[in-house]
C-alpha cells in the first residue's frame, strides 16, 4: 500500500521540503510567463490579421469581393476565430489565476508573509500582496481591441464602394 504523500513529504528535511517549495515556485513563475506571453501573442496576431485584412479591402486597387457567398464565408471566419480567441482568452485567464494562487502558496510556505523571518520585526512582503492571484485581469481585457479590429474589418467588408 502507497503511503500518504503528506507522510512522505514529512520525512523530508526541512531545507530538503524549502528547496521543494523554491523549485515549485521558480517552476510557476515560468508557467505564468507563457501564460501571459501566450494572450499577448493571441491579441496581436488577431490585431495584425485584421488590420492587414481591413486595409487589404479597402485599398484602391483591391477588386471588391462580388456577391454575399464570399462576404457570408468572411464573416463567419471571423466570428469563429473571435468565438475561439474569446473562449481562449477565458481560459488562459483562469490559468492565470490559478498559477498566481499557487506562487503565493509558495510565498506563504516560504515565510514572506511572517514577521521578523527575512526583516526585522515586518514580514519581507505587505499583506497586500496576498490579492496577487487577482491582479492582472487587465491582460484579459486586452481581446477586446482584437474584438474590435474584428468589427472594423466586417464594416470594410460590408461596406460599399464609393
């Protein structure tokens, strides 16, 4: 019969279950990273393929595109990718928040919130700083102007010519 993980991780030393504690933390600060860098990367191309797309339109030496077929095809292209990003961007947030729940974890498991361990008489970290997992919900935000270039792309789309 296997034996409690707790059990097991009481048998460790206490500099063997700290040193545990920094490489999870150190591996969660990398993870948070991709997950930030990913929704960045996802906003920018969506940016980069509308605004390319809009202004591929409405140049002057574009042939419009005949009949509804096309334009249909077009727009439904562009609400799934924005129903994708959006369903993308949902997840990579609570990613996000889980992952930071778990780096003040670490933070509390590592003493940063206990007086007098790393400074005297005051922890090293403010408890302010346990609100960390909810903050950057901003970056979540950030789908929005993609959402928006994903409409300005529709209205040249649908636009008539002058």
């Amino acid at each position: 019969m296997n034996a409690p993980t707790s059990v097991l991780a009481s048998k460790l030393t206490e500099d063997q279950r700290s040193e545990l504690v920094r490489e999870a933390y150190r591996k969660h600060a990398a993870e948070l990273l991709a997950i930030e860098d990913a929704q960045q990367k996802l906003v920018l191309l969506l940016l980069g393929v509308f605004g390319a797309g809009a202004s591929f339109l409405a140049s002057e030496k574009t042939r419009p595109i005949d009949g509804g077929w096309p334009r249909a095809g077009l727009t439904l292209l562009v609400v799934a990718l924005m129903a994708l990003a959006g369903v993308y961007t949902h997840h990579r947030n609570h990613a996000r928040e889980t992952v930071r729940h778990l780096l003040l974890r670490c933070d509390e498991a590592l003493g940063f919130f206990e007086p007098a361990i790393y400074l005297a008489a005051e922890p090293l970290y403010p408890s302010k700083y346990r609100t960390f997992p909810s903050v950057g919900r901003w970056l979540g935000w950030t789908y929005w102007p993609a959402v928006i270039a994903g409409v300005g792309f529709l209205v040249v789309l649908w636009s008539p010519r002058l």
